[in-house]
C-alpha cells in the first residue's frame, strides 16, 4: 500500500517543546534595544520554499540576512518563526536543514509545518485516520497517533477520518484508495454506496496550487492533488467532497497559531510587552500574502468586536457608523471556526511578497494595478472553499528577496539591523 497508512486508536498531536529553545538574547546594543522594545515589538514568519530556498540550493540573500538576525552569540534579536506548507518531514529534520543552509541554529520550535494545527482538533486525537503523503508518512503520523501498516488483503476496522498531509508519490494509488474509503464509510472492504453521503471527515493540510523548486517552473503541489481528488469524487458520486478543515496556509487557524509560536519566541527572548505586530515574508500571492492579509483582517474584525463589547458592558450603545463592514469569513477560511484560539492578539499583519519564488519580477505590473488585478486574476488559484477576493492578494510591500525584506521591516520599526 504505496505512501498510505492506517492510524491505530489514539492520537497524540504535536506537542510545543521548550528543549532546544533560543535563550534570552545577548545583552550586545542593550540601550538601543531596550529603547526599541518600548516603542515597538515585531515578530516575524518566513516561508521557506521560494523565500529562503529553492529546493535544496539556499537563496544567496538568504544567509546574509540571518546573519543581521542573530547576535554574536547566535541568538535571535526578534521572534522568527518559519511557516511552511510542506509537511513530508519533522520538525526536527526541517530545522537542522535549515540550520545548516542558513548557517545559524534553527529549533524545531521555531518551525511550524501545514499539520502542526492538528494539535487543536482534539476530536479526532481517539479515532482510526487514514492518512495520505509522502516522505516518512509513517514517522511523522507517530507525532499525532500510534499507526500501522495494514495489508490490503486483510479486513480492516472502520476508518473514522482520512487525514491528507500533502500530494503522495503515486497520485493514482492514494485517490483510489482515498475514494474507497469515502465511499464506503470507512469501510474499503465493502461497496460503494452513495449512501455514504455525507462522507466520514476529510481534513486537508497544504493547499498550495503551485510551488517553487529547483525546476525553472512552479511544480504542482498538495492544491493540484485536491483538485483531482474533489473532481473525482463529484464525478462518481454527483456531490461536492466536503472537508471538516483545511489547514495550512492560507486559512486563518495556521496563523493564528504560527502566532502562538512568536509568543512563545518573543517570552523566551525575555520579553515582557506583547508583540504588537507580526510580518509574514513570502513568495506566493495565493497562500502567503492572501493568508496574510485574511489573518489581518481577522485581527482588525476581532479588535473591532472586542472594542464594541467593551463600549456595551461600560453601559454605552454600538455606534452605527462603526459598525465593522468587512466580509465574514467563511469556516473554510478559518481553517475551522473553533479552532481559532482567542486571546491578547497583535494589532495587525503585514504581508511582503518577495520575487525569488512563485511570483517574478515580471509580475510587478500586474500588483501594481488593482483593477488589472481583477481582470487578470479570473483564474483563481486559491483553493475551491475560499472566496476570490483580489485584494487579499495585494501585498503590503514587494521587494527583490528576503535580505530587503528584513531591513524593509527593521526600517519600519525603527530597529538598527545591526
């Protein structure tokens, strides 16, 4: 059973290791720093493919830049968390990689995966999950749940849930087996039935359309896999799959919880006032500035709320001309509703697109014009349960690479970047 794999009862998710963690920073340019600290507080969340790399070959304005971002000592001046949508790896594999073509210490705290957010679906932790992928599907299910291999030949418990950690090796192999499951009701051994409707539940990580690697264009990535697994199943069955979530970038959950991760930087760095605002550093306008921009509005519309409800309980009215007017976001791009963790939050998040990746410099025209931007984008490349809305696709700033990046941010902050 090529790259599939069946779940035993009992999943254990990810858990937040404090081994390994960056220590408070080195005291080195303590008065501009403290000064800077009273003033401003920033976090940031790099994407890794097209941002810092391209496949295996790190970008070369990738290594100066975390040179400017650690101290003499290696430590970290800010929060830095890496936010990627693969997920055929640990962790622990992707930090010493990234320590390694970085040449700088990278913990696996500082690395969030598309699964990660899995933590926060508890339902299903007691279940039977089959699961799909790639890599070492098998070692990195072991972080949720216990599983095992079950040959197809012999009969099978019924599955509770399908989970899909990203695109497999043979497509073929796992929609196959994938439509088996949902159209048996968790049951492969037996007919299918449309009966089965509606289907055990599905929870998609990573829905990346295209990505970069080395190849001189994009790849087809985890977003191409569910276009043909959505077809497929609408076109046996006459319904439309349904997902109890979708994770990873660009729904709102990921970075509510890549959050949760600057925080835990932020506090280990020794801070004490809260990051105030967070900048994501990316190179797909799909996934990366749209998500971006949808987790900004989601601050801006919680803000929004929690001021009105403030002005209520202290006995005032809700003015009406401030009454918030930005779109409801939908389940879909919540990543699940309940699963976005209230709290202190920051004030807001800035995208910033880089042209090393999926976007080109030979793009910029096309950010430059919003209304081009309508016409232009009528191909949607985001994926089918969220909304077209060209202008989440339009960055906060555009710069050549990651290294602009960074200064662009300390500019703004006014932090010195050494």
């Amino acid at each position: 059973m090529q790259r599939v794999r069946y779940l035993k009862s009992g999943w254990q998710l990810l858990k937040s290791s404090c081994e390994g963690a960056a220590k408070q920073a080195n005291t080195q340019s303590s008065a501009s720093r403290c000064y800077s600290h009273a003033s401003s507080s920033f976090g940031l969340l790099f994407d890794i493919d097209g941002v810092l790399v391209r496949g295996k070959t790190p970008i070369p304005a990738a290594k100066q830049c975390f040179k400017n971002l650690v101290d003499r000592s290696g430590k970290y001046k800010v929060p830095v968390v890496f936010v990627t949508n693969a997920g055929n790896c640990m962790r622990q594999t992707k930090a010493e990689h990234l320590s390694h073509l970085l040449e700088v210490e990278v913990s696996p705290d500082q690395v969030m995966l598309s699964h990660s957010p899995l933590r926060m679906f508890t339902q299903f932790h007691k279940m039977r999950v089959l699961v799909s992928g790639q890599g070492p599907v098998e070692e990195v299910a072991h972080k949720y749940p216990a599983i095992t291999r079950v040959p197809p030949t012999k009969g099978l418990r019924p599955i509770d849930a399908v989970v899909l950690f990203g695109e497999p090796i043979r497509w073929e192999t796992n929609l196959q087996l994938i439509v088996d499951v949902l159209l048996t009701g968790g049951n492969p051994g037996s007919t299918w039935s449309s009966a089965h409707y509606p289907h055990i539940p599905v929870l998609a990580c990573n829905m990346d359309l295209l990505w970069m690697a080395e190849a001189w264009n994009p790849r087809f990535g985890h977003g191409m896999f569910l276009v043909c697994l959505e077809s497929l199943y609408k076109k046996v069955t006459g319904y439309k799959l349904k997902y109890e979530a979708l994770i990873g970038k660009p729904s709102v959950v990921t970075y509510n919880y890549a959050e949760l991760l600057i925080r835990q930087q932020a506090e280990r760095l020794g801070w004490n006032t809260p990051v105030k605002r967070v900048y994501a550093i990316g190179d797909n306008p799909m996934a990366d500035i749209y998500g971006a921009n949808l987790y900004n509005r989601y601050l801006q519309s919680s803000r929004h709320t929690k001021a009105q409800m403030q002005a209520q309980s202290a006995g005032g009215s809700i003015d009406p001309s401030a009454v918030d007017d930005t779109p409801k976001m939908t389940s879909a791009e919540l990543g699940g509703a309940s699963r976005v963790v209230e709290r202190d939050l920051p004030e807001g998040c800035s995208s910033i697109l880089v042209c090393t990746g999926v976007y080109s410099k030979d793009q910029q025209e096309l950010l430059s014009d919003p209304t081009k931007t309508v016409t232009e984008q009528r191909i949607f490349h985001g994926h089918r349960d969220f909304r077209f809305d060209p202008s989440l696709t339009q960055p906060s700033f555009v710069v050549h690479d990651v290294k602009e990046a960074v200064e662009l941010v300390f500019k703004q902050e006014g932090w010195p970047l050494q």
